[in-house]
C-alpha cells in the first residue's frame, strides 16, 4: 500500500509542474485524495460489502468533487489534476499512466446491468470537460481533446476532438506520451473544409480558363465581367471583389472584410497582393495564399502574381475598406 501511494506522490510530481513539495501534494491534492478514497472504498466492494464501498465513496465525492462507483477498476498511476467534476462510473476500466482533467466524465448508456462504461487505455490523455460515453475503447497512448464527446472507440496513438469526436491524427508509438498540448490540437472538421474550398476553387479555375479559351473564338459570347480591360483602377477593383469569394475557414469571413488584404498593386500584368495575418503562425497562411494567386490569376489580363505576407499584425474586421487605386 505504501509504495503505491509512494508511486502515486511521484506521479504527481512528473505530471503537475506545479507541484512543490510532497506535503503541499500529500495536503492539497484533491485528485490524489480521491484516488486513495477509491482504493478503499473499491477494497470493500470486493470484499462483498457494497454499502460501506458506496459510503466511502460517498464520503470522497464530498470531500474531492471526484466521484468514482467502487466498482470501477484503476490501473497503477492515474493522476486527476484539479478533479473537481471527474465522474467515473461502475464498470469503468482504466490502464496505468494515465492523466485526466477536471470535469471528465467515463459515463454509460444502457440501463441494462451489463458492461456500459468505456474501457481506457495506458499513457491515455483525457483534456478538460470530455465525456466517454458507453463501453467503448480508448486505446493505449491516445488523446482526447478537452471538451469532447466520444461515442465511438479510439485507436491507440489517435487524437479525438469535436461534438461528436472525430480522429484528428495518428501519432507514432514512438512519440507517445502523457502531455496534451491543449493550444495545439488539429481541427479534423477544418481540414475538410479547407479540402473542399480548394477543390472548388480549382473547379472555378478551370471554369474560367475555358471561358478565356471561348473568348477567343468568339469574345462576343464572355461575359463583360471578364472581358479585358486596359484600366489598372478598375483591374485593381476587380480583383478586390474576386477576392471576396475567398473565405478564411477559421473565421467564416472573406479575406477582405477581415481586413487581411492590405494593399494591391497593378503594373501592367503583373499584380502584388499585400496581406497580413491572423496570427504570427496562422495553420491556413499556405491555403489562404493560393487561393488569392489562384483567384487573381484566374482574372483577364494577369500574368504574374505575387502574394506579400507584411509584419504588421492584424487589427480586426475592419468597418470599411479602401478602395485601390491601382500602385
């Protein structure tokens, strides 16, 4: 017992920079309490006394906002930071090294007394405020993403995020371990966005190409909007307007109502798109920079264009946009 509990302290100091001294976690840590409280009360629930189980329970619910059925099983190693709200039901099954946020809850969906909880893995993160319903699976190394809802079994080594939770990402087993970086986690449902916004827009390419291609047998049959023109202020206008058909997936608003187009120059059919972005990193800077090549290109008279990321950092929506003059 005492080298569990040994084990135990030594997980938290592994898993909670925070953590100062062994009395300040011996004190002061609810999640470690409750996973003392619980190897008792489950003690008792084996011994067959199921109500003196359900009472220490009971007592560590009280005292740690943790609740955990006796009945569920814990692997070796399982550190609770924060705690409060953590919920874990009766036939539960955890692996060793795993690490769980507050607000988590491994909750069943059948009324039936059967098996009805999920069943985790080892080295599995779990992120503030999931929820892992029914008896499914979440294999060894994977990671859930706070706020999700998982109903469907995680492979090992995947990384779930969403409502409902969807595979984001494969690791390698390698590379599998108990940190989540929680600032970093990959988007599965702006991915696909992004796929289809670039597919569409070079189904729009093409589109225009063969409209470029029918002007030249009979220019009469173009629509007037993509006729040439011989004006830089009316090509610059044009091109701000095409690029209001390009839509930055993150934000659900186009590039220049955002306020992410700074500038366009026009030097005969030469055309420079200064642009700002987001964020310093911004994950859509590759999409968002081809999309505007491939708008600006698609338009008549335009050879060559040049897509300039400026320092400067981003302001917000912008209430009004400048009208171009053309450089």
């Amino acid at each position: 017992m005492f080298r569990y509990m040994r084990e135990d302290i030594e997980t938290v100091f592994a898993k909670d920079p925070a953590a100062r001294t062994v009395w300040e976690v011996i004190c002061c840590y609810p999640g470690l309490h409750a996973i003392w409280l619980h190897r008792l009360a489950h003690f008792l629930w084996q011994k067959g006394f199921h109500f003196l189980g359900r009472l220490v329970s009971h007592f560590n619910r009280l005292l740690t906002g943790v609740e955990i059925h006796p009945g569920a099983r814990i692997g070796r190693r399982l550190f609770i930071d924060h705690g409060m709200g953590v919920v874990i039901g009766e036939t539960a099954e955890i692996g060793d090294d795993v690490l769980m946020y507050q607000g988590v809850v491994l909750g069943g969906t059948s009324l039936e007394k059967t098996k009805r909880h999920p069943t985790i893995g080892n080295r599995v993160v779990i992120g503030a405020g999931a929820t892992v319903l029914g008896p499914i699976s979440v294999g060894d190394g994977a990671q859930i993403g706070a706020g999700s809802v998982v109903i469907r079994s995680v492979p090992p080594g995947a990384t779930a995020v969403g409502v409902p939770a969807h595979i984001a990402g494969q690791r390698e087993a390698t590379k599998l371990g108990a940190d989540l970086e929680h600032g970093n986690l990959p988007d599965p449902v702006l991915k696909a966005l992004s796929a289809t916004l670039a597919r569409t827009s070079r189904l729009e390419e093409r589109v225009l190409e063969l409209e470029k291609a029918l002007a030249r047998l009979a220019p009469n049959m173009m629509p007037a909007r993509h006729r040439p023109s011989l004006v830089s202020e009316d090509l610059a206008r044009r091109i701000r307007e095409a690029l209001q058909e390009i839509i930055d997936p993150g934000a659900g608003i186009n590039v220049v109502e955002l306020g992410l187009i700074r500038d366009i120059e026009v030097k005969d059919k030469e055309v420079e798109v200064r642009m700002v972005l987001t964020t310093s990193e911004c994950p859509m800077v590759e999409y968002l920079t081809d999309q505007i090549r491939r708008k600006v290109k698609s338009l008549n008279g335009i050879e060559n264009v040049e897509v300039t990321l400026l320092p400067e950092p981003w302001q917000g929506v912008r209430k009004s946009v400048p009208q171009d003059n053309g450089g």
